[in-house]
C-alpha cells in the first residue's frame, strides 16, 4: 500500500493518506467494557477526492528519523466515548490531539475543557463537519471561526490546527485556513475506525504499520465509537512496546524542524 500511497503523491501531489491492510488475529487481549449509547449526529467519515497543490503547506507526517507517534481523534467530543478515551490516555500517561466539531464543543464544553487541562491538544475540525471544498469563501470563514470562538470560550486557548473533514482541502481552503493562522492537519495511517471494522481490525491498522513520525487517525464522536474505546488501550500499550513515544501534532511538528 505505501507504493500506491507514494504513486498517488507523484500524480496529484495533494492530500496523503495510507489505507489499513486486512485485520489479522489480535495479538493483544483487553476485556472491554460495556458502554451505553445516546441518540448523536452520524458522521459518515468516507475520504474525499484529493485536490492538487496543498501538499507542500499540509502536515500529513512528522518526521521520519524520530520515533514519534501522534494519536487523532476526530468528531468529538461524545458524551459517552469522550470520556473513555481521556480516561485511557490519562492511564498510560500519554497525550493526544482533539479535532473537535464546533457544534459538539457548544453542546459539551466540559468535554473540550478536560481535553485541555489533560495536556491534551484542541483543534478545529470546522462547525458542522461539511465537504469545505464546496463550500464558499464566506461559508469557509464562518465553519472555522465559530469553531476556533467556542474552543477558545472551552479552553482559554485559540485553535493552531485545523483537520479538514473527509480530508477534502485544496488551494481556496488551505487560504481561507492560513488567514485564520490555522495548520491544516491530514494523516498518514487511517484506522477506518468509523466503519465499525472490529477492534481487531484498529488495533491492527495501528501496530502492523507503525513507524516514525506517523499521524494516525481515530473517532471519539460521529457514531458509535465503542470499538475505538476498545482498542484504545492496545494500541498505546502496543506502540510503545515497539519504542514509539505518543506525543501531540504540535511536538511532532517542533520536532520536525
């Protein structure tokens, strides 16, 4: 897959993103517990067309000499998976990086202002999850300023990063995003956590593609995140069993420089 992955740059030189391979047996057993669920907005997370010329200005990996993982969540925050997956995170001593929806931040700002006491990162994921792509330039400004406006009344702090949703960016949003000082943030390993894979199939898009520098995406919101939660606890055990350290996007961008 990374010789597909490397072919599409080649051709489009746009957003770079790597596909997991077949789930195997779980190597690693957790016993996960029962979780129940609330009526939320459905966010089907199916990737967009890439655009071109974005590449250069979109951080997708950090660097490849370091061995340094950043684990995503996108979606949130869930009243019922937010919380989990902090707990987890906080178990194992480990920080992560929140895209949050700007109306789920409004609905639960308790949530956000957790993920930031942790020492976790907070960053926009646009209002209402839309294809920005579509979207005008009017449209763009008001998805990412009321989302930065409601992080920032969370948290205290104003949004750096900006993940576009379905990965759908290209040269009119990737502006519209640095006139707000926004990073745009993509992924270089994609758990298709949001299709319901199994928690085997997680774990495994994680640990048997792992390697420096990777960004790697994951859901605590936009549907039922139950097996994330699940696999959550293997995939940061798993990770540094092979001598990876879990750091957010920003410390993986500083250390790229």
């Amino acid at each position: 897959m990374l010789g597909i992955l490397i072919a599409c740059l080649a051709t489009w030189g746009s957003v770079v993103v790597a596909y997991a391979s077949e789930a195997h047996p779980v190597v690693l057993s957790v016993t996960p517990t029962a979780i129940p669920t609330v009526a939320s907005k459905v966010i089907n997370d199916q990737l967009a067309t890439p655009a071109p010329n974005v590449v250069q200005s979109v951080v997708f990996q950090g660097s490849t000499t370091r061995p340094e993982i950043a684990l995503t969540f996108d979606d949130g925050p869930n009243p019922v998976f937010t919380g989990p997956v902090l707990s987890t995170l906080q178990q194992y001593h480990v920080h992560a990086t929140f895209f949050c929806v700007g109306e789920n931040a409004r609905d639960y700002p308790d949530m956000v202002a957790q993920e930031h006491a942790q020492g976790n990162i907070v960053g926009n994921h646009t209002w209402t999850h839309p294809d920005l792509t579509k979207a005008s330039d009017a449209e763009i400004q008001k998805e990412l300023i009321d989302t930065n406006n409601i992080i920032q009344s969370d948290t205290g702090v104003t949004p750096t990063l900006f993940r576009p949703p379905y990965g759908a960016i290209n040269t009119t949003v990737k502006q519209q995003a640095q006139q707000l000082h926004l990073t745009p943030v993509l992924w270089n390993i994609d758990t298709q956590d949001w299709t319901r894979p199994g928690t085997s199939a997680i774990v495994h898009a994680v640990l048997d593609h792992a390697s420096n520098g990777d960004i790697i995406l994951m859901h605590d919101g936009g549907g039922d995140r139950s097996q994330t939660v699940a696999a959550l606890p293997q995939i940061i055990a798993g990770l540094q069993q092979q001598g990876f350290t879990l750091v957010t996007v920003p410390q993986l961008i500083n250390d790229m420089q």
